[in-house]
C-alpha cells in the first residue's frame, strides 16, 4: 500500500543545504574545502557569553525549564531597549516575541496574518524559505523581479495591480546585501499600511551594514512586522533563537500559535542572549572585519572579470552576475567544489527564473579564507571550459 504524501511537503530542496553536504564529503574525504556558502559567521558567540552562561548553569540560577510562549521578560526588555537605541523609536517590550529562530517566527507571522489563497509578494532574488513556507502553508509567493534599476528592492510602483494581501521585505537582503534607504523603507512601510497589505519586514542583518544607516518597520508602520534573529550579527546560528515585534492586532494570535506549535523558545538560547547584548563590542568589531572581506571579495572578483555584482550595503554576501561564463550555476558551484574546493551557493535558491545567471558567496568566514578562495578561482577560471 502506497500511502499519500501531502502536496504542501512537496517543495523545493534548500540547495545551499546540499551544497554544504556535499563540500562536508569532500572535508570528511581528507580535501581542503573553504566555505563560502552559508551565511553562518565563523567567529561563534563571544567566549565571555558562554562563561556566563555555564555560570549560570553550574549555580543552578534556573531550572531551564519552559518560558512563557513570548519569551523572558528580561529577553524582551534587553530587545526593546537596544531597538530603541538602534533606532530612536519607541519599541513596547509587550510588542516583542522571541521564537525559535526567525524561522519559527516566519511560520508564525504567516499563519497569522494570512489565510490559504492570499497573495504575499516578495522580491526574487530572495531567500527562498519565503516562498517556501508560503506554499508549505497554502498562501500564494508573488514573485516580484528585482535588479539594478531598484537596487535589487521592491518598489511601491511594483505593486500596483497585483491584488497582495502581504509583502515581505528584507534589508540588508539575502541573497544581495542591498538595503532600502530609511526614506525608501517608510514609503513602502507606509504604502502597504494605506492599500491594507500586510508588510512582514525582514531585519536579521541589522547591525551587519557598511555606511547606510539601519531602519526598523516599526517606526512607520502600526501594522508590519518586524522579524529579526540571534544568528547572524549575534553569531548564534544554532541556538535557534529569533524575535518579532508585532503590531497590537497580531499579538494573541502569536501567542496562541506560539504555544500550540513550540510551545516556548529555547530557554538556555534565551539565558545566552540576554548576555550577548553585553557584548556589542564584540560583534561590531566582527562587522568591520566583514566590511573588510567584504571590499576584498568585491575588489578580487572583478579582476577575475565577475564585475556585476549587486551592492552589498549589509548583510555579508555577494550576490554575482556569472552568465558570462556559459555555465548554469548549479553546474558552476558543482565544479567550482569539485575542482577548487571552493564552495558557494547557486543563484537557483534564490531566484526560480533567472538563477541560472547568478551565483551568491558568503563573506563570514576569515579574511584567510576569502584570501585563498579568490588564488584558486585566480587558477581555475581561465582553465573553465
């Protein structure tokens, strides 16, 4: 007997994931491998965080038990504080919830804020989890085609006629680093609010940028959402620990999806982050190096002749035009790994249409290894055939 497997299991595989599975074979196989294709810092959270943390432990402070389905009161104030300082906004620590990761609270903002055949728009390229939880759910990815005329970022213009019930906009963006200028993100926070689409801000890199200045939904919008995430500037990718800010109307929903689907978020995850904002120091000083590999990927590159790149304002990617190479890219990040040890993400993760043109590095890592990385593809690209 052959039983039914539901449709909304059948989405596309992560194929950075496969990447990543692929260039541990080769590590594990004894071969050099240097990663550049997830966007995991390598750095990890600061040592002093993790002291604290087995202090606590070890004193017995908590029982490490569940938390309320919202998170720590003290998370959240530590949250809502630094959002105030970031941007000079008023955040209401009763407005903030922590998830499991921001994947969880993607999953929970779309559930609640989305009924099955809604039409959510969302630029492309993106991160493809977007879409996929959106299909997953039963609500309907638009996909909205973004280059360098707007900065690889919707517009309110873009939306004209589309019918959306929601948007989802991420900045610094991943797969590009692009970000929306404060004035561009309040015309667009604003719009959404006027037309009754349903903005989902996408702010995980926040504090990963390089000169532009870092705005929040929130401050422009009483109806978005703000999702935000421990992973990327706090480095604490596996501890699966993220937050919302929600507006007043979607505060009971999350709470009871919240409690029903995870019942509580990590709560050692939690314990660590309260520590982590005592290190901001720390991380910022991470960033800067970012900023330095950052110029080093993007200078190194074009004197290899991969030259269109889209501008890397935030976040620590660069997102490359390689169709002049007359590879597909996942053939090209095949080969690249095979030959090279070099691994980086094929642009079909990100763009379903026109990700054959387009290949994504991850700049996290060392300056060593962005180094090593461009002396190999130095060798390897005029040997391409």
């Amino acid at each position: 007997m052959t039983l039914k497997i539901a449709d909304r299991g059948r989405v596309p595989p992560f194929l950075v994931m496969d990447v990543l599975r692929d260039a541990s074979k080769r590590e594990a196989a004894g071969a050099s491998v240097l990663h550049m294709e997830i966007g995991q810092p390598s750095a990890g959270v600061p040592r002093a965080v993790a002291n604290r943390l087995a202090d606590a432990l070890s004193q017995g402070v908590d029982p490490m038990g569940y938390t309320m389905a919202q998170g720590l009161p003290a998370l959240c104030q530590r949250i809502a504080a630094h959002g105030e300082r970031l941007y000079g906004c008023t955040i209401p620590q009763e407005r903030v919830f922590c998830t499991m990761g921001s994947s969880a609270a993607f999953l929970i903002a779309f559930l609640a804020a989305f009924a099955p055949g809604d039409r959510v728009g969302l630029a492309s390229p993106g991160y493809p989890a977007y879409r996929h939880i959106l299909k997953a759910v039963g609500i309907e990815p638009v996909l909205l085609p973004v280059g360098p005329e707007t900065r690889f970022q919707p517009t309110p213009a873009m939306l004209e006629g589309l019918n959306l019930d929601g948007l989802i906009v991420a900045s610094p963006s991943n797969p590009t680093g692009s970000m929306l200028p404060p004035e561009a993100l309040k015309a667009l926070a604003e719009h959404c609010h006027e037309a009754g689409i349903r903005l989902i801000s996408d702010e995980i890199y926040h504090g990963i940028g390089y000169g532009m200045t870092f705005a929040t939904a929130t401050a422009f919008s009483p109806s978005a959402v703000v999702i935000n995430s421990f992973s990327k500037y706090y480095c604490m990718t596996g501890w699966r620990l993220g937050w919302m800010v929600l507006p007043e109307d979607m505060l009971r929903a999350a709470e009871c999806l919240g409690q029903n689907l995870f019942i509580s978020p990590p709560t050692i995850s939690q314990h660590a982050a309260i520590a982590a904002f005592d290190e901001l120091a720390t991380f910022d000083a991470l960033v800067a190096g970012y900023g330095r590999n950052r110029d080093l990927l993007v200078d190194g590159l074009a004197k290899l002749g991969i030259d269109k790149v889209a501008p890397p304002d935030g976040a620590f990617y660069v997102h490359a035009d390689i169709s002049h190479l007359g590879l597909d890219s996942a053939d090209l990040c095949r080969r690249m790994l095979a030959e090279t040890g070099v691994a980086v993400a094929p642009g079909w993760d990100f763009d379903p249409v026109r990700g054959g043109a387009a290949i994504r590095f991850s700049y996290c890592a060392s300056e060593t290894t962005v180094t090593q990385a461009l002396a190999r593809l130095a060798d390897w690209l005029p040997r391409l055939g």
